[in-house]
C-alpha cells in the first residue's frame, strides 16, 4: 500500500505561517523539530479528523520562486506548484482563507471537471491551495 502521508513547504517565517494554517485550516501543531546542524527548523500541523499533514521548514538562505498571480503562470516554475485540498464547501473555505489573510487567485467556478467546482488562493507568502469538492478519488468519472 502507498499512501500520501504529509506535503512539505519551505517558508521564510515559520512561526507566522505554522500561526497562520493552524488558524485557518483548523490545524493542529505538533512538537516542533528540525535539525540544528544545518539550521533546518520544522513544524508540523495535523489534520486530526482527516488523517492529513503540512510539514512547514524553514532554513536560513532558503529563497522564494518567481510568484505567479495566475494559476495557469504558476505551471511556468517546474517542481512542486501547489496543495490541493478536497472539501465539501469550496465557496465557504476559499471565504474562509480570504478572510484569514490568504490572497485570491482564482475565485469558485467550474472545474476543467464536469461536476466538480474548484478556487485557488495564495498564503500569506504566496504559496498556492487548490480547493475542490471531486466527489471521488482523483481520476474518478464524475456522474451528473
């Protein structure tokens, strides 16, 4: 069996963004950890009801990609481009988020998916969340 178990994300501020997805995803902290030898400190937050995680690190000198404002810019950097969280509400997360500090950047609407709405935001450091309602696993056929 393989499962996906958590998503990293290297942050400049650890503690604001740890702040940050904790309040507005509902998130819950673990015992920080890291490894001091190289100056690598690690948080991560815990899902409790759905079983998922976000290790948030942060090491000194790390440096940001080129920010997109656009989801299909944001395709133009190569490696990991966004988290994508599956709700129920997409409408009232993506509200959610705003209201938390997050930036819009692509407001609720229609998937490429017959059936399935989808948003994007950026975090406070401009790093994407796709919100989804797929009603089955990805790649699943949705019925009308």
């Amino acid at each position: 069996m393989t499962a996906l178990d958590h998503v990293g994300l290297s942050v400049a501020d650890l503690d604001a963004q740890a702040e940050w997805y904790g309040a507005a995803l509902g998130l819950e902290q673990l015992e920080p950890g890291g490894i001091p030898a190289v100056g690598l400190r690690v948080v991560f937050l815990v899902d409790p009801e759905h079983k998922w995680a976000l290790e948030l690190l942060n090491r000194p000198g790390s440096q940001h990609g080129p920010l997109a404002t656009s989801a299909p810019a944001h395709v133009l950097t190569q490696g990991y481009g966004h988290i994508c969280l599956r709700v129920d509400d997409v409408d009232a997360l993506y509200e959610r988020l705003l209201a938390a500090g997050a930036s819009s950047i692509m407001p609720p609407g229609e998937s490429p998916v017959s059936g399935v709405r989808m948003a994007f935001v950026a975090d406070p450091e401009g790093n994407f969340i796709e919100m989804l309602d797929r009603p089955g696993p990805p790649g699943t056929p949705v019925t009308p």
